[in-house]
C-alpha cells in the first residue's frame, strides 16, 4: 500500500510488519530511534534485547515506514499493556497516588500501549508519524491507547494532540530517569481524520 500526502515530498510505503522482518531490521529500527531521541549511538545496543523481548508480548504489532527504495524511515509498535509489565506497574503507582483506584482501574484494564513511534529526523514533520500512528491502531481490540512521553512541546505532542490524546498523568518520573514524563490516552478506534 502506498500512500503520499500532500504534505510529504515522497512517497512512502506503510508495511505492518511481521515478528521475523521486525528482527530482521531490528538495527535499522534502532538506529532511526537513537537519531529521533537523539540519544547517545550506545542506547541501540542496551534497547535491542528489550525491543526483541516485546515481539513477544500479546497483541504485539508494528508498522514501518519504508522509503522507494527499501529503507526504514519510521517505525511504530506497541502491544496489549498488562499486570507485571514494567511500565504498567509504574503508571499504575503514579496514576492511584494522583486519581485513586477507580480511574487508574478503568485506563488500565483493557488498553494497547503504543511503545514507539519513531521518524528518521530527514523526514520528520511530513505527515509520516499520523501514518504510522493510525494504522498501528487500525483494528487493536483494545478500549484504550496509553503512551508516555517527555512532556513537551515536541514534534509528538503536536502529533498526539492533534489525534485526540488527553492527559492522563502529568510530570510523572519513572524509576531512574530524572526527565518529567506525561502519560496520555484516548479511546478507541480512533476517529477518521479531520
Ligand atoms: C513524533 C514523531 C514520530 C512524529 O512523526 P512526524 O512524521 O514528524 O509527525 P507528523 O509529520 O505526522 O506531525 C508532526 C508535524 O507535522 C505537522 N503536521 C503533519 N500533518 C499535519 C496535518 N495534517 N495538519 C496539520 N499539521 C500537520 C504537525 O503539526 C507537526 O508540525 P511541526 O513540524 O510544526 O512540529 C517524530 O517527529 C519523531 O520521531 N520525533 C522524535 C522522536 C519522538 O519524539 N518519538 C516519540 C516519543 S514518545
């Protein structure tokens, strides 16, 4: 499937791809993730065991962004958020101190966690990122989508504003990293596009 924007200066191709091509281009995914985030060359290395441990987790799922000629420019995944996952635990803690159990039961009970999402800064801001976004979550079964991200404003924040996010924990901080994070959601499926 190919689709090009009016916004964007070439075409791309969208792939959901597989466990066994995912690995495949495991180091090309993290390469555009370190330049995105603009972390140290180092992170790939320490991300890769981690990236691979999720392919397993359930409702896995992943969409790459694929120039003309075959190279990654994006790429976004996530699966279905559960208890004993690291980051549920910790949303969790954060979210029952700042609302209770009730709201934190009703994020928390039947979401997808959008993971990454990530575009090679050459071609960020044309409109690949929504791509990626809307059809990860085309079809997920899940009532909600939660995400965390460094509070901003950022070219994300732009993004998950512009698809419906809401707040759903500010200027948290996550277990040994010092940056505030915010933690957004929103139901789905997700609108068609204004
Ligand atoms: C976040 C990220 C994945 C978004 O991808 P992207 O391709 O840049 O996103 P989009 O082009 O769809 O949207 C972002 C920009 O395009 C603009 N845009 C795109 N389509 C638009 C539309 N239809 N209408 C209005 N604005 C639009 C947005 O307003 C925004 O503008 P900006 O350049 O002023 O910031 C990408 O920017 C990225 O990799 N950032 C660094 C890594 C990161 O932060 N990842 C997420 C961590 S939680």
């Amino acid at each position: 499937m190919t689709a090009v924007s009016p916004r964007r200066r070439r075409a791309v191709q969208f792939h959901r791809l597989s466990p066994d091509e995912f690995r495949a281009r495991l180091r090309e995914a993290l390469a555009i993730y370190v330049a995105a985030m603009r972390y140290p060359v180092g992170t790939a290395e320490q991300r890769a065991p981690m990236w691979l441990t999720h392919v397993l987790r359930e409702g896995w799922r992943c969409i790459g962004a694929l120039d003309a000629d075959g190279t990654l420019v994006g790429i976004a995944y996530g699966y279905r958020g559960l208890p004993g996952q690291w980051w549920h635990e910790q949303v969790r803690r954060g979210l029952v101190r700042s609302s209770g159990e009730e709201i934190a039961a009703a994020w928390l009970t039947d979401y997808f966690e959008l993971t990454e999402i990530h575009v090679r800064p050459q071609n960020q801001g044309e409109g690949i990122g929504e791509d990626l976004l809307r059809r990860l979550l085309d079809g997920v079964p899940n009532r909600h989508v939660l995400l965390s991200t460094p509070e901003g404003p950022t070219r994300a924040w732009t993004l998950y504003r512009r698809v419906g996010f809401e707040d759903v924990l500010r200027n948290y901080h996550f277990a040994g990293d010092p940056r505030p994070f915010a933690i957004l959601g929103r139901s789905l499926p997700l609108p068609p596009r204004p």
